[in-house]
C-alpha cells in the first residue's frame, strides 16, 4: 500500500496574488468545481479577510464543494482567523491555514516581532482556527531562510497546539532539490510529535526550482504538496500541479506515494485558468503545452509510430488532450448544447441564462460551422459578466483597414444607459479601436499586454485576445474571444476596462503584518 500524497492546489489565493490574475467570484466558483471534478484533495479558495468579496467568494465554494476539503488563508491574528472561519463554515470539510513568518529578515524588519512573539502568536492563531474546524494548517513563512533551531522550536508548539499538517514554505524561491529535501528531513527527524501531522511543501519558482523542489520534499516525507495549475502565482509563479502529479504517476517505481486525481482533467483545468486569467500557457510547458505531446521531429515521428514508447513516457489522453472533437454546428438544439455543457461542467444557473448563452452560440455557428469544446468555454467565459460587472458594453464597431491608407476605427459603447460614439485613427486597426475605445473610457490606464491565440485550429478559429491594463499600481486582466480578432481585441479591452472599475484591489496577505 503507497502513501497518500494530498494535492493542496492554491490557485484560487497564492496563484491569485499574481498581478492582474484576480478572479471574480463566478470565475472563481467555475475554477473550484473543475478541482473538485479534477479531485484535489484540498482547494484553497482565496484569503477571507482581505475583502467582503473573498469572504463571499470563500463562502460560496464551501457551500458548492463536497468532495474536496475547502480552505481559507489566514495571518495569525484573531481577525483574519475568525474570518476565515466564518467563511469556511458551509463547507463539508473545511479547513484553515494560518501562518506567520519565521526569517530573521521577515521577523525583524516586516513583523517588527522577537521570536517569543512569533511563536505566541503562532500558537494563539492555531487556538482560534480550532474552535471552526479541526483540520489546522500552519504555515512558517519564509522557512527556506529561518534557522532550523526555531523552525523545530516554533512547529513543536504549533503542533502541541493542535496543528494537523505542517507547511514548509520556500516564500522566496531561494532553495535547490537536494537542500530542500534535506531540510524536510531534518524537520520530520527532529520535530517532536512530527509524526502526528502531515508535512507539507509550498515551493515558489524564482530559480525555476519549484517542482524540483516540491519533489524533493515528497521523496524526504512531505505527503502534502502546494501547488497551482499552469503554475500560476506571483512573481516567476508557484510549483506546477500538472508537472508534479504526472511526476509522481509516471515515476512510480521511484515515489512511495500516490495521488487520487483524475489525470484526465489537467488540460481542461489549465485552460480554464489560462482563460479566465488571461495567462498564456507557454507552448513549451510541460504537460499542459500545446507542444507538450507535439513529435516535430521526422525521427521522433517514425519512432512513436513504430512504438509510442520510444518517445513519449506519458499519453496524451492521461491528461485529458483529446482531438479537437466536433460537438455542435448549426442545426444543434438546446438540449445537445446544454448536455455538452454539462459533459464540461459548466452550471447554467437558470432559464433566462441558457436561452443567452444558446443565442449567443447560434450566432456563433453562423460565423463558424463547427464549434469545439474549446469554443464553448470561451462563449462561457463570456457569459459569466454580471450586469453590474458591464459598465461599457460594444454595440458596434466600423474598421477600415486598407493597404496605404491610414486604419480608422468608429465604434459606439454603450455605458450607464446611454450610448455613446467616437472614433480614432491608428497605427493598425487594433490600435485604432483602442484609442477610440480610450477616447470614451477616459481610463488613462497604460496597455501592459496584448495577446493574441487561436483557440482551436482552421482560419475559421476564434481569435482569443488577452489585454492588461495598469492603473494607479492596479493590474487587470481582460478576454475576449471572436472569429474576427479585431472585434475579440475589443471585446478583451471592454472586459479589462469594466474590471478596473468594478474589481477592487487586492490585499496582499503576504505583504500585510
Ligand atoms: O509563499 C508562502 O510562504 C505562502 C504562505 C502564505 C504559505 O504563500
Ligand atoms: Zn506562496
């Protein structure tokens, strides 16, 4: 019998923390039904009390979820756990994770605290959290560079107090594989009780070492590790679930653990938070890659046809790439679209919400004859916009585009119920539209990115466009999908100028005392 490697995914709170990957609480509930469906064991759903929207948004995953235990970040201080306590109570295993920094330099210069102090606190906070839930995670922020002597000191009290797992955090993304998982040996050796609690990892990707890292750990004891998918998070990001639960499944001669996902539903979740995130999965990454599983080479061919083996050590169906498969065209009813959402695990909440969407995918198939899996959950992405989350809607777009003359756009937006024209030259259509957009808005915001990919293959494909917008230190992410990219180009500005006016900025847990 192998081990049980618990799978804490924390995509919805550390890779949220990234810059413009704020997520509204629709688009988070739609990530955290894909991880129970993909069957991780614990979802962080965000920090409780950053916002009355992160609390709600905690709270709506824990009354939605039921097969994956549902989590809440928490400093340690009274305040954030009893919030993330609050918010956690629907679930049907909940759990919080509260933490405080343990470094000298965090120690010293952020929590201006003596080590006395952290530990209090530390203890006080797993008190707290205990009066929820008995399912207590304690985190030591920036271990990679506490000392060891206080690591053991302050994990002892933690467990005493009733802590059930252990993190060991690399906050910085400072270690390499072989100091890491001798660290974690040291503190499973050392800890007294350690073999009451689970110990886990949560490994930053500065150094480009964070599965590494996180695998290191696994092979040192760790049977928890913290991860995001595409490895979403701030800075160079966190360490990949993909790449860590394919390790460990396909290296089973090597790991004494096992996870209980279901494999198949990685490609699905990655392009789901590539999607509503608006962060491009590199064509190289491994596993959830467009190349990933792609034999250019002529050699490669010849052998993976003669013997799949030869050259590839994970199939690409095991992670859930299947062909494009043609669902719905033209003459499609409401029944097989609405079945095929479901197959996807999109919820239509109500009558008035699928009659939207089926309009919306009619017109679609009018553009496009054949529409993919792909195709839907981008219309989806779509159709998740609250009214109150519109404040400028596209009513219609002109674009003159010709060789030698200068691109001039005349759009016309509709905005607080009023509808309101204007028009711009530019360098290319694209520029054109988005000075004639900026010239209604007034954002004054500055375009941090723009990208754009083709959902699926074909000149027909849609266009799926990602623009970032920056203002006043705020960093939103826009999307939108059409088969004419200079209209899915306007659609991803509209979407990142209404996020900038109705999302609030993020608090940073991390960066807060
Ligand atoms: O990186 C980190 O240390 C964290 C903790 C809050 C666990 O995200
Ligand atoms: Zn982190």
């Amino acid at each position: 019998m192998k081990d049980h490697l618990v799978i804490f995914d924390t995509t919805l709170r550390d890779g949220e923390q990234s810059p413009g990957a704020s997520m509204t609480k629709d688009e988070k509930l739609r990530v955290a039904r894909q991880l129970e469906r993909m069957r991780v064991d614990v979802i962080e759903a965000g920090f409780a009390a950053a916002s009355p929207g992160d609390f709600d948004a905690i709270r709506n995953i824990a009354e939605t979820v039921k097969d994956s235990t549902v989590c809440s970040l928490a400093r340690a201080n009274e305040h954030d756990v009893r919030r993330a306590g609050e918010a956690i109570k629907p679930a049907q295993r909940g759990r919080i994770h509260t933490f405080i920094a343990t470094s000298p330099i965090h120690m010293e210069n952020k929590l201006r605290m003596t080590p006395d102090q952290v530990v209090e606190h530390a203890v006080q906070a797993v008190k707290w959290a205990l009066e929820y839930t008995d399912d207590v995670e304690f985190s030591a922020e920036d271990a990679v560079r506490s000392d060891m002597d206080f690591l053991v000191r302050v994990f002892d009290a933690v467990i005493q107090a009733g802590a059930s797992t252990i993190n060991v955090p690399d906050t910085v993304g400072y270690s390499l594989p072989a100091l890491w998982g001798e660290r974690i040996r040291q503190l499973i050796e050392r800890v007294p009780g350690s073999g009451k609690v689970v110990w886990s990892t949560h490994c930053h990707n500065d150094l480009g070492m964070a599965v590494a890292n996180s695998l290191a750990a696994v092979m040192s004891g760790a049977r928890q590790v913290e991860c995001t998918i595409n490895g979403l998070g701030e800075r160079a990001g966190n360490a990949s679930l993909e790449e860590i639960v394919m390790a460990v499944r396909t290296r089973q001669d090597i790991f004494s653990c096992e996870t209980r996902l279901d494999t198949t539903q990685i490609v699905p979740a990655s392009k789901l938070v590539s999607s509503i995130t608006g962060f491009p999965v590199q064509p190289n990454k491994a596993i959830v890659g467009a190349n990933a599983f792609a034999h250019e080479s002529g050699i490669h061919q010849d052998g993976v046809i003669k013997h799949r083996e030869t050259y590839e050590i994970m199939r690409a169906q095991d992670v859930g790439w299947s062909q494009n498969k043609l669902v719905l065209g033209k003459h499609s009813g409401r029944n097989a679209f609405k079945s095929r959402l479901a197959e996807l695990g999109i919820v239509i909440e109500s009558e008035e919400q699928l009659n939207q969407a089926f309009a919306r995918f009619k017109e679609l198939a009018d553009k496009k004859h054949e529409i993919f899996d792909e195709d839907l959950q981008a219309l989806m992405s779509d159709e998740t916009v609250t009214p109150e989350q519109e404040h400028f809607k596209l009513v219609s777009l002109r674009v003159a585009s010709e060789t030698g003359e200068i691109p001039h756009a005349r759009i016309t937006i509709a905005s607080g119920g009023t509808e309101r024209k204007s028009e711009a030259d530019g360098d290319g259509p694209v520029d054109a539209c988005f000075k004639a957009l900026e010239r209604v808005a007034d954002s004054r915001s500055e375009l941090l990115l723009f990208s754009v990919n083709s959902i699926t293959g074909g000149t027909d494909a849609q266009g799926e466009v990602t623009v970032r917008l920056a203002k006043d230190g705020r960093v939103v992410n826009g999307q939108g999908a059409d088969t004419d990219i200079v209209v899915a180009s306007v659609k991803a500005y509209i979407n990142a100028l209404n996020k900038l006016v109705s999302s609030p900025g993020k608090m940073n847990p991390q960066a807060q005392v």
